[in-house]
C-alpha cells in the first residue's frame, strides 16, 4: 500500500511541469554500512568495494547524469547522512533526481540493498526502495540490483516512469 502510493506520488511529480523535459538523475556510488563482526575486525574488503561500484554501474545504464564534476564531493561525504548534500549536488550537474544507495552488511551472510529517490527541486525523498539478500558475492549483489531495478525502480506504480 505504502509503495503503490509512493508510486502515485512519483507518477505526479512526474506529470508536473517540471518534468516537462526528460528527467535526468544524478547517480551517486553506493556506499558500504557494515555492521558485522567480520567488518569491524577486518575493515573494508577490496571484494565488496568492487561490487559496490559494480552495482551502481549496473544501476546507472541509461539513467544517467554526468557527475564527474561533484563525484570527489560526494566521495567526501557519507550521502546517507550529509542533511542533503546528494540534492546540492545533483542540482550542481543539472540533474532532477538524485539518486543514492547503500548496502549494509549486517554479517557475513545477510546483506541488505536500499536505492533513495529525491526530487532535486524540492529536496523531498520521493521513493525509498530495501531488498534483503543472503550470500556476500559477485552474483548476489547483482541479482539483488536487478530485482530492484525490475520490480521497484522501473516497475509501473513504484518506481521511475517508462
């Protein structure tokens, strides 16, 4: 029910004159949250590191803003919990939508994926999309990504119009 709303609150946004031309999104690299045991006695695994831009690639086909410009600002910051600076950004390129993600791994099995929406022109949180998955690997990952892209981000009523 919450989701089918959000759904009909995108497809309004959307139908809006601000979104008389094409809608470009700013795209920013997912970020990792582990909150495991292994994370916080190892640290940061070059394996999930790889996987996080491997799925903010797979995310970002035909969806694109270029955001060479602010990338090492958004680097610089935790976009999770900056007060908006993802919105700031995204505006600085030009873009409707910023579009951030992050992956928090709870332990070395359970992960979880989640994709935020905001409107550039308001700063409002337009949709907010989770999926859980099992299994730390190449495979997982990007399976869990296009789940999301198929059934919440590009699906009617939840997502990003067609």
């Amino acid at each position: 029910m919450v989701m089918r709303s959000l759904g009909l609150a995108i497809a309004l946004f959307l139908s809006s004159p601000v979104a008389a031309e094409p809608l470009k999104a700013a795209i920013f690299d997912f970020e990792l949250l582990d909150t495991s045991l292994q994370g916080e006695m190892k640290g940061p695994q070059a394996d999930e590191q790889r996987r996080l831009k491997d799925v903010t690639d797979q995310l970002r086909k035909g969806l694109i803003a270029d955001i060479s410009s602010v990338n090492a600002a958004a680097h610089a910051s935790n976009l999770q919990s900056c007060g908006g600076c993802d919105v700031d950004l995204a505006r600085q390129v030009g873009a409707d939508l910023a579009i951030t993600g992050v992956v928090q791994k709870v332990s070395a099995l359970i992960l979880n994926m989640n994709i935020y929406l905001r409107d550039t022109h308001s700063g409002q949180l337009i949709t907010g999309m989770s999926a859980d998955f099992r299994g730390n690997t190449d495979e997982s990952w990007s399976r869990t990504m296009s789940y999301l892209l198929r059934n919440r981000l590009l699906a009617p009523n939840y997502g990003l119009p067609h």
